[in-house]
C-alpha cells in the first residue's frame, strides 16, 4: 500500500518557509542559550547559598589570591532566603527558555525539510505545527496560571482592605 501524494509548495512559498525556518532556528538558539545561562546562574546561586557549608580544609587549599577573595566576600552577599528566591527564579526562566528554544528549533528543522526535501511536504508541517502547538500549550498554560494568581491575589488585597484585616 503506497502513501498518497502529497502537496509541494512552489518556489516563492518554499522561499518564505526557508527564509522563516533560518530565522526561527537562530532565535531557538539564542533561547537556548539564553535557558541555559539562567540555569549556570541558578547553580552558581546554589553554590553561593552553599558557601558556608564548604569545609575550611577546602578553602586552605586555595591560592592565596582567592582566599584574600573568598575572605572579602564574606558578609557581603545576600542572606540565604534572598538567595533562594533568585535561584528558583533563574532555574524556572532558564527551563523555560530551554524548552521555548527547543521547540522553536523543532519548528524551524521542520520547517527547513520542507524547503529541502521532495513528497512530505504536508507531514513535515505537521511537525512543524506539532512543535509550535507544544511550545504555545507551554505559555498559554503559565499566562491562565498567571492570571488565575493575579486574580486570587487581587481579590485577597481587595478583602482585606475592606474588612479592615
């Protein structure tokens, strides 16, 4: 049983869907990137939050330039529950970043085999569109959530102010 025919885009359209596959396969990158910059950030946090439990053996073992440095630093960062905030935060954007510069080079690959191949033109957007439907499923989720906190939020200001608690 032979698979039917499928459409081939002409010339001018495969033009526009190669020309948008290149462009969303470099902003899939720069989200990456960007996810997993957030994500070093949320582990250096990690460690900062952390510092106090580095056994002393260790810090004699440095060099002497970075003990006069880790000496400095004392004191001078934030408190522990400042900098548990920071590292959620930066793991939460990095994660989802990650995913929104996955999807979107998902989306872009796909839609680059339909500039590059011949006969699946049909099943490669499907793809394409698969990729792009989980990544707005993503952030159509978070702003329904968002708002539901905003809402519940704002209705326990209101309360509040009005009952005088």
């Amino acid at each position: 049983m032979s698979a039917s025919p499928q459409y081939e885009f002409s010339q001018e359209q495969n033009a526009l869907i190669g020309s948008l596959a290149s462009k969303m396969r470099f902003v899939g990158l720069f989200f990456v990137a960007v996810g997993v910059l957030n994500l070093v950030i949320a582990a250096l946090v990690l460690v900062a939050i952390f510092r106090d439990r580095v056994p002393q053996s260790w810090v004699d073992q440095l060099p002497a330039e970075a003990k006069k440095q880790v000496e400095e630093q004392k004191g001078k960062l934030p408190g522990n529950g400042s900098l548990w905030g920071v590292a959620l935060n930066a793991a939460v954007v990095g994660l989802f970043y990650v995913l929104i510069g996955t999807w979107t080079r998902s989306a872009g690959g796909e839609f680059q085999k339909i500039v590059d191949t011949a006969g699946r033109d049909i099943s490669h957007l499907m793809s394409a569109l698969s990729s792009l439907h989980s990544m707005y499923a993503l952030i159509y989720t978070l702003l329904v959530v968002t708002l539901l906190i905003g809402l519940v939020a704002l209705v326990m200001v209101l309360w509040k102010s009005f009952t005088g608690g």
